[in-house]
C-alpha cells in the first residue's frame, strides 16, 4: 500500500473494482436498459399497434421476468456493499458535501486531485443510482403483485381480493371473476401510488444514466484518464499521489 505523499510523480497501477461488482454493474447496464424498452413498449403500445389484452399481459410478464433478474444482481450487489473488497464497500462510498466542496474548490485552483475509488461527486452520483434502482426495484415487485398477481407479493394480493370461497391462484390478472370488488377497490390506490412513483422513478433514472455518462466521459476526459477501462479491467492507472488509499 502507498500513501499519498510517497507516490511523488511516479505511475501505479491499483486493483479499484473487484470482479463482482463489475460483472454488477454491466448486468446491470443490460438488465436496466432491457426494462427501460419493455416498459416503454408498455407504454406506448398502443401506438406501436399492440392491441388486446393478451399482449397487454404478455408484454407485463417480460417486464417481470427481466425485472427478477434486475432485483437478484441488485439484492447480490447489496450484499456485496457489506462484503465486499474495500472499493465495492457502501461504507468507503458515503458522499459527503464537505469532501464534494473541497473536490470542487481544488478543481477551481486548476488542481486536479486523484482518486483510485470514486471521487467525491462521483460517490454521490452512486449513491443516488443505487437508491432510484432499490425505489424501482420494490416499487416494481410491488406493482408486479397487484398488477398481474406475480411473487412475491402476488399470491398475498390473490388472497386478499378473493371473495370467500373462491381459490386465490384462479385469480387471473385484469379479469373480475371470482374477486371481490369492495377489496379490489381497496388495494387501488397503493397499486396506483406504486405505479406512479415506479413510472417517474423510471424518467428520474433515464436522467440519471444520461448525466452519468456524460458525467464519465467528461471525467475521462479532462480529469482521471483511464477512469472507464478501469470498469472492463478493475485497474486504475493513476500518475502521482492519490487522495485515497487501498
Ligand atoms: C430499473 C428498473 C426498472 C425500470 C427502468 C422500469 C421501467 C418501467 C416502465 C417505464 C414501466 C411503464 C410504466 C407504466 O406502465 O406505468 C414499468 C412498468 C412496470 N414495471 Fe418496471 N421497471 C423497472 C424495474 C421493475 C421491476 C424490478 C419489476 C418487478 C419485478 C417491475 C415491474 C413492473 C410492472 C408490473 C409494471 C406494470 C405496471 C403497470 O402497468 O401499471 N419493474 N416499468
């Protein structure tokens, strides 16, 4: 390990993202931009000429499907926060506005400091995304539940708007046979505030990966070159002292 003031001018190499959290990160690239198109096919289908509620339910039903895979590499990645290498640790990631403000001022000064994990704004650009994709993720499984009746809340909902006697897994999604209509009306409401909350989580998030892209190439770009090849290889090559330690 070297500390800042012995790295002088000279180049090193540091191991920053270990092999799980990048195989995260673009799984997750590929998982979020799946359901970014099939929820806009759900969205806009009427427009594209998918009519009838079969595809209606079909095109929900692949939502889910991605959408389990979404929350497994997330639910993975979360646990990798707690036990993971130093850099993948949420615990050496908490933004903080003081180390924002100094990152920014020594920017200013025309300094250009150098950071082997993410660098202060960068912190907190994570930290926002992992918290959009948590609200997405329960929002959705929640949506999945009252929506089309699918796990791992569905089974519950099935029950609840059952009316009496009637077995809850005959309970088809967007067919009242055999439900209760009072209950139904009753579970309404969180289904809709869910489905908002899921439907502008998913604009602020295309927000957010739009600023984030540019927020990387410009930081390739003009202060920490190699800073995109480091999430292919998980190394950083970095010349001179670096604010933070392995
Ligand atoms: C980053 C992750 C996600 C994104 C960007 C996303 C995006 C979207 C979008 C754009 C819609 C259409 C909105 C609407 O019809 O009102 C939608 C609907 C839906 N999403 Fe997601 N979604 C994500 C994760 C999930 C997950 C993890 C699940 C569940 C496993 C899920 C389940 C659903 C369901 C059931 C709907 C249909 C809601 C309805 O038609 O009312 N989504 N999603």
């Amino acid at each position: 390990m070297k500390l800042a003031n012995e790295q002088a001018n000279e180049t090193t190499n540091y191991r920053v993202w270990d092999k799980p959290s990048r195989l995260f990160h673009w799984i997750n690239v590929l998982l979020v931009l799946s359901l970014v198109f099939v929820g806009l096919l759900m969205l806009f289908r009427r427009d594209l000429g998918i009519t009838g509620l079969e595809a209606k339910i079909k095109l929900k039903e692949l939502h889910v499907v991605i959408g389990y895979l979404f929350a497994a590499n997330l639910l993975f990645r979360i646990l990798w926060g707690f036990i993971g290498s130093h850099f993948a640790r949420f615990a050496n990631n908490i933004p903080s506005f003081s180390a924002i403000k100094g990152y920014k001022s020594a920017l200013d000064r025309g300094e250009n400091p150098q950071y082997i994990g993410h660098n202060p704004i960068g912190k907190l650009a994570v930290f926002v995304i992992m918290l959009t994709l948590t609200v997405m993720l329960v929002t959705g499984l929640f949506r999945a539940g009252t929506d089309i009746y699918y796990p791992p809340f569905g089974h519950a909902v099935a029950e609840y708007i059952a009316q009496d006697g009637v077995d809850a897994s005959s309970i088809k999604p967007y067919d009242e046979t055999g439900v209760d209509k009072q209950k139904l009306d009753e579970v309404k409401p969180y289904k809709s505030v869910a489905g908002q909350v899921h439907l502008y989580g998913a604009y602020f998030l295309l927000l957010l990966i739009l600023f984030h892209v540019i927020a990387v190439i410009q930081a390739e770009r003009k202060h920490q070159p190699g800073i995109i090849s480091a999430m292919f290889s998980g190394i950083k090559r970095i010349t001179g002292p670096t604010q933070d330690k392995e």
